[in-house]
C-alpha cells in the first residue's frame, strides 16, 4: 500500500520510525504494536524517553493506552490500557 499523507492512519495499524543515520533514511518499527483496527492518535506530549542505555521510550494514546520500548524502539509493549486520554508522559527513572 502507498503512503498517504495527511492525518488518516495507514493500513489502520502502528508504527514508529527511527534513524540511524542523522535522518537521511529510516526504518518502520512495529513489533508489538497493533496492526489491525487501529485508530488511535499520539500527541507530541504523550511522547517520552529514558536516559539508559540501551534507550526507552514511552507513548500514549488518545484511547487510553501506554506503550513502551526498552530496546530503542526497536519492539514494543502495551504497558497500561483504559486510561483516559493520555496528553503527556513522564519518565521517572528510579536508581
């Protein structure tokens, strides 16, 4: 399927993208994030990240879901659902 653009989700499913090049290419991450029936929207606030190494990151959705990463993006976990709407996400990194 082509890519759209504009605000319609594609295919209905989940993705986040990553460069390991300064943005010159990038590379669909999507294990573990559903790829069916999806209509849920992130905001800009609903997006975090830790500073371990490897690196973590976090976002929530408009539907009520977190999501989390602890591989750099590379998979992802649904880690909480039926929340509210998340509009921003915080990480606390306990040491």
């Amino acid at each position: 399927m082509a890519r759209e653009s504009g605000t319609r989700p594609m295919a209905a499913a989940t993705e986040t993208v990553s460069s390991a090049d300064g943005g010159k290419t990038w590379q669909a991450k999507r294990q573990g994030l559903p790829q069916e029936a999806c209509f849920f929207t992130v905001l800009y606030q609903a997006m975090a990240g830790d500073t371990r190494d490897p690196a973590g990151f976090y976002f929530g959705t408009n539907s009520g879901s977190v999501f989390a990463s602890l591989y750099e993006g590379d998979s992802w976990q649904e880690i909480a659902r039926h929340l509210p709407t998340a509009l921003s996400v915080e990480v606390m990194d306990r040491r």
